[in-house]
DNA sequence: ATCAATTACGTAAGTGATTACGCAAATTTT
DNA sequence: AAAATTTGCGTAATCACTTACGTAATTGAT
C-alpha cells in the first residue's frame, strides 16, 4: 500500500521529488548504455555551457534558475571530470567565467545525439498520455507564479 | 531567462523538484497563517498515525513508500515537538511502535480542518487545469512501474 | 571624489531524502 | 534444536540542493 497515492494534492510535493528523482535514474542508465562518463545533473551547466559558450557563475545559476553555490557545486565536479575550465574575467576582477574544455567541446556531438534520443523517446511518453505532463507543470507554475499560494488561500477563503 | 522550461523533457527532474519545493513552502505559509506551529514535511507520518492510531518504523516507511532511515529522522522532529510517542512493542522485541500524543490528539482536529481546506483549494487549481497534473502525473508513474527507462529506451530503438 | 549600495563569488552549515552497513530478534529450514 | 535466513531498527555517510553570511570589486549618488 502506498499511502501518498491516496492523499490526493496534500502530499503532493514528496511524490514529484520521487518522480523526479525516477527519471534522473534513468537518464544515469541511458549514459551507462552508451559508455559514456556523464551524468544528468551535469547536463543543466553543460547544456548552458554549450550554448553560451562563455560565463559568469551568476548568470548560470540566474539561467538555470538555481542559486550560485549550487553552480559552484556543480561546475567544481565538471572541472574536476575536465570537462569545463575557468578563468578569472578581465573586464571584472570578481568575476569568474566557465566555458567548455576541449575534452568537453571533443564530447559534446555524442551528447547532443544521446540528448535528441531521449528526447525523442521522452516525447513519446509524454505525447501518449491522455493528460500531458509538461502542458500540466507549466499551468500549475503559471498559475503559482500569478499569485502566491496563501493569497490564492486567503481569497478563496474569502478572508 | 529561465533556460530550463525550455528544455523541455531533458531537464525534467529539476524543474519537478523547484515545483514541489514550492508547493511545500505554500504548505508552511498556510499553518504559519492558521498559527499553528506543523510544518508540511510532518504530514504524511501525522497523517498516517491519525489513520492507523499505533504502527512500527517499517510499516511506516512502506506506508509512505519511504525510506525507514527518513520515518526515523522525522519521527524524532515529531517526538520532539512532543506531537508522537514512541514505545518498544511487546509482542516482537525488535519492533519500536509510534503514535500521537495527547498533544498530537488534541491538535488533530485544527490540522484537519487545515488539511481539508488545502484539499479543497488544491483540487480547485488542479480542477481549473485542462491538462490534470494529477491524473499526468499518476499516467507517467505507472508507465514507469510497467517498464524501466532503458528498456523502454532499448526498444524504442530497436536494440 | 568619496561613501553607500549593489553585485559576484566563496564558504559553511542545514535539509530531507538516500544508500550502505551492522546488529539483534524472529522465523524458517533441515 | 541448530543453523541459516529474514526482518526491524539504528547509525553514518552522502547527495543535490538550500539559506546565511562574508568579502572584495564595481557602480551610483551626492
């Protein structure tokens, strides 16, 4: 028996980190599959990476929508594997800007296929279900980012 | 910019994540307004204790379909804020047994009226939805009960 | 030009979960 | 009844974040 399934919205939050936590797991197997030494939670900082080529720790963190010492965190592990390098900015001694290694540059086409393969299959999931997943998130986090939780409480409670 | 809700599919896990972290901080404001000192993470072991009156660590965690290290940690937050007790079973030795407290009990009734509110204003949201998080949610988990991601990607490749 | 405010980054500690490991009690096998 | 297995619980370490706090560099106001 699995209580939460039971209990509706109320603990709802436990069972998205579940879910979500579901899904990096089979993103780990998918990199395993094809011999490649990568792992999901890399893949915000070095999809950012691949697309803006060079920055800062803030504009990461402010892109991806995590705070910085969550880069900081991350981006230490990408150095530490050499697949992205630093490097103090020269316009602004208190920045430090991250970019692409070669070894990184050198795995990024095989990522990019892996990347379209998921999301091809990840689509198809998602396209088979009767009530769209994503289309869903996107109007709860509208719907939360129009007003927050105990507003929306208090009005419809009339108080 | 927020980078992630553009990529669709990919970055899936950390945006469910951010979403149930918010639902969670929603949870507080509404018993923070309602001037009752619980906090959302205590609900499912309360819950589950206001249902089944007296049960052991393990049945706990299988009931929340967690692990029993998480029952033990939140149980302590909750025998410490005196709302549970806890006590060695007779009949099996190895067993420790929770329940609420008198203080729990008599807090029981306020969280109730709590909860049945929350309820009530979440189905409204989810209600008001086109796509039903809920049901999408419920669809996705099941699809991945039935098959684990790299099988399921295995075959959508034909491998 | 100086002083205040802001920005960029770093570190430390906390959070709510997990895995890994170990032990003692109960149960099953033989 | 002894031995092997399973079960229930506890602790420790880890994970991927967060908040809180500090410092140095830049920007803005007067």
């Amino acid at each position: 028996m699995d209580l939460i399934s039971e209990l509706g919205p109320l603990a709802f939050g436990s069972r998205l980190k579940r879910l979500s936590e579901t899904i990096m797991r089979g993103g780990e197997d998918v990199y395993r599959f094809y011999g490649v030494d990568f792992q999901p939670k890399w893949f915000p900082i070095f999809y950012f990476l691949s697309q803006k080529s060079e920055a800062g720790i803030m504009e990461i963190a402010e892109g991806l929508n995590v705070t910085h010492p969550a880069v900081i965190q991350m981006s230490k592990e990408l150095e530490k594997k050499g697949l992205i390098v630093s490097k103090k900015s020269d316009e602004d001694a208190r920045k430090r800007n991250l970019k692409l290694s070669k070894k990184g540059k050198d795995l990024l086409p095989t990522l990019q296929k892996i990347w379209e393969e998921i999301k091809l299959m990840n689509a198809e999931i998602i396209e088979n279900q009767e009530h769209n997943l994503l289309i869903a998130v996107k109007e709860i986090e509208d719907a939360w980012a129009a007003k927050s939780y105990l507003e929306r409480f208090k009005e419809f409670h009339g108080l």
